[in-house]
C-alpha cells in the first residue's frame, strides 16, 4: 500500500443514489489529506473541484506536502498571529527564530554557574601567576579587594546574566575617584576577556560600554608633594621615634630614592649596595616585574648609612609594628590617617589628607628640577617619561628644589612655601 503522502492529487468522479433511488454525478479529490486525515469533500461541479484541486498543486509545490496537509485549526492560528505580527513588521519565521533563540539562552542561563564561581576561577589564574613571577604581590592583593566588591555586585547572578546595563549602573554607583571607577572597568573586561577565552560567554559586556564620560579622567589638579619643611618634620618625627631603624629608612628610600611605597616596604638591607652606591629593585616585588637599579644620591646615602643592617627587610618584620609606627609620626605630623577625618593633630593643627605616593611624587618633583632630566628619571623611577609627567612631577623652581637635596640628618631647614 503507497503512502499516502506520496498520493497524486486529481478529481475522481463518483456515483450517489438519492433516497428516490436515482443516480447523480458528484466529484471529490482524491489524495487530499489535512492533518493525515483523508478529506472527503463533495463537489456538485467538476469546476468547483478543480479550484480546490488548483490551489492544493499550487501550496504543494511552493512549500511541500507539508503545507496540504496543515491542519485548519493550525492554518487559523497562523493567520491570527500574522495578525498580531503585522504592526510589528515581522514575519512567523521571524518570530519563531526569535523565540527558540530566547528558548536557547533561558537553557544556558539555567546551566551557568553564578558570578562568583567564575570570579573564584579568575583570582586562582591570577595567583598562578604570582606563583610563576608574572605578578607582583601587591597586584594581587589589588586585584583581591576589588573582585571582592564584584562579587558582592554579582556574585549571585549568572553570569551570562551580567549585562552591559549592569556593569554600567555599577560603574556608576561606585563612591569613589574616577581613576579608581577606571581601574573597576579595566578588571571587569579583564575578567570578561579571560571568560572568553575559557568559553564561559560569548562577547565581553565591558567592551560594549565604549568610552563613559568622566570615567577614569583625573581632574586638573596639581600633583601632591611634600614641601621642604614638611619633609624634614617628618623625618625629624621619624629620627625621635622608638622605631627609627624601621622608620628613616623607608622614607628616604621613598622621598630620595622614589622606591614605589610597596618596594620600599619589600626591600632588603641585601639590596642596598653603599659601595657601588646603589640599589637593586628586584622584579619580585616592582609593579612591572622588571629589575631596575637605582642609583644614590649624597642626601638617601646620609639617611640610610647611620641604620644600615647586613641583612633583613628595611621596615623589620612586623607587619603591624611597622604599620602603627608610620601612622603615629605622621599623625605627630599634622596628617590624617585611618579613618580620622575632620579632627586635628597632636599639635592642634587641622588634619592634612595624606597622598599615598607622596614620597615618591615628592622625589620625582625636586629631582627633575634640578637635573632636567626626564628620559632618566623615567627609568630611575621605573616608569615612562609620559607617566612622569602627567602623574609624578610638580613644576618647582630649582633653588627651592635645592633645599630639598641638602636636608641631612643635622641640617635645620627653613620654612618653604611648595605645598600639597
């Protein structure tokens, strides 16, 4: 027996009996199924017939059997959504598409894991690469804190569910600088980069956001140094403290050598090199991961050589020890530290705002003042002549730079009116 999809379409005639008992002629169509079911419609008129017969040869060519054999109900309901499609402009097939896509991403969604997952997956890379040398431990413990606000963001939602409006708002929401909002993105679409690469998502949401005004733009400001006076004050709280040989060291390794404050903190006495008169800033703890040497001058030498050790860290080994030492000579000094804010200093002065590389701007300033320098000082600071100058370097007149280079441990130095 053929199938009856197979079956040719034509007009039969066939032979009805009235109740009378009298013969007529009708027609039907033989091979028309709707929803494989054999329909059995009459025709008074052999041109009735062949209308229905026209138009069913005419579906079967253009769009296949399948279209003959369509339900009603189905043809009704197609019809009724073309409708609802028209004012939209779109078509069944588009609509379909559009659907078994949505269908298709709800599946994914479901099987993603959330944020936080990923974000775990992130810091193991990275810390891999602290492992190998490609990472500096300060880096690292950036990149900790800030995945750390993430995740209390996201950390919760899918990933495939951060979107580009997401990141946007979370942008936005941040209470904090511009540049530091700027370094939030730079991580995310580090993040997002990497999860492409691992085939956890499809397109980087970060790259979509273009350029946002005002992200990461620093204000026009100048950068902040110490003047002469508040350098030596500082090194004079310094020198009185119970903690000097952990103290002095440390800031003029900052203020005359411009060691970043995490080298500073990280060096050792080994590095330190009062023959050759110069010191070694291993890979290891540079943000660059790349050894530099810098040379000493006459003013770090006569700061460093009365606490000079054979051997251990700069600052000693505690951590916290070091830590309160540094807060209290500073707070001795007028300047904010911790969460103290709108108080005043042990001296009754109104509170100061502490600038994290305030030695290190300090030493770039007064030096290229006096020397004029910049490919140099670029190297000797571990950075490009285009960083210098846009984040390092406050224009000071070389004699009030030079009151800077011959602060010694026993030289009282006058009062100069370069500020913060």
């Amino acid at each position: 027996m053929s199938d009856w999809r197979t079956v040719e379409l034509k007009i039969v005639p066939r032979i009805l009996r009235a109740k009378s008992g009298r013969a007529y002629e009708r027609y039907t169509i033989k091979g028309h199924y709707d929803g494989g079911k054999r329909c059995q419609r009459i025709f008074r008129t052999r041109k009735e017939a062949e209308s229905l017969l026209q138009l069913l040869q005419r579906e079967r060519r253009h769009h296949g059997l399948s279209a003959t054999e369509m339900p009603i109900r189905l043809r009704v309901e197609s019809h009724q959504c073309l409708k609802k499609l028209e004012k939209h402009g779109a078509s069944l097939t588009q609509a379909t598409d559009f659907y078994l896509a949505h269908l298709e991403d709800k599946s994914r969604l479901q099987k993603c894991q959330n944020m936080a997952f990923y974000l775990d997956e992130f810091v193991r890379m990275k810390e891999n690469r602290l492992q190998s040398g490609e990472l500096a431990a300060e880096t690292l413990k950036n990149i900790r804190g800030r995945v750390r606000t993430i995740k209390n963001a996201f950390g919760d939602l899918p990933i495939l569910s951060v979107t580009r409006g997401r990141i946007l708002s979370f942008l936005e929401q941040l209470a904090l600088s511009p540049q530091t909002r700027s370094h939030y993105r730079g991580l995310l679409s580090e993040f997002f980069n990497y999860a492409l690469q691992k085939e956890w998502v499809e397109v980087n949401p970060v790259a979509a956001l273009g350029r946002l005004r005002g992200l990461g733009r620093r204000k026009d400001r100048d950068v902040g140094i110490l003047t002469v006076a508040e350098t030596w004050e500082l090194l004079e709280q310094a020198r009185q403290d119970p903690k000097a040989d952990r103290l002095v060291p440390y800031l003029a390794l900052g203020l005359f050598a411009g060691l970043r404050p995490y080298e500073a903190f990280k060096i050792r006495w080994e590095a330190i090199d009062f023959g050759q008169e110069s010191i070694e800033v291993n890979r290891e703890i540079t943000k660059t991961r790349k050894t530099r040497h810098v040379e000493m001058n006459e003013t770090a030498r006569a700061w460093l050589q009365p606490y000079r050790k054979a051997e251990g860290l700069v600052t000693g080994d505690s951590l916290i020890g070091y830590r309160k030492a540094f807060a209290r000579i500073r707070r001795r000094c007028g300047w904010a530290v911790g969460k103290i804010k709108n108080s005043r200093s042990e001296t009754e002065r109104p509170l100061k705002s502490w600038t994290p590389d305030v030695l290190r701007h300090s030493f770039a300033s007064y030096w290229l003042a006096v020397h004029q320098n910049r490919p140099k000082l670029a190297e000797q600071m571990g950075n490009s002549p285009e960083v210098i100058a846009n984040h390092y370097r406050k224009p000071i007149p070389s004699k009030e730079a030079e009151g800077y280079w011959i602060i010694r441990p026993t030289v009282v130095v006058p009062e100069v009116s370069v500020g913060i």
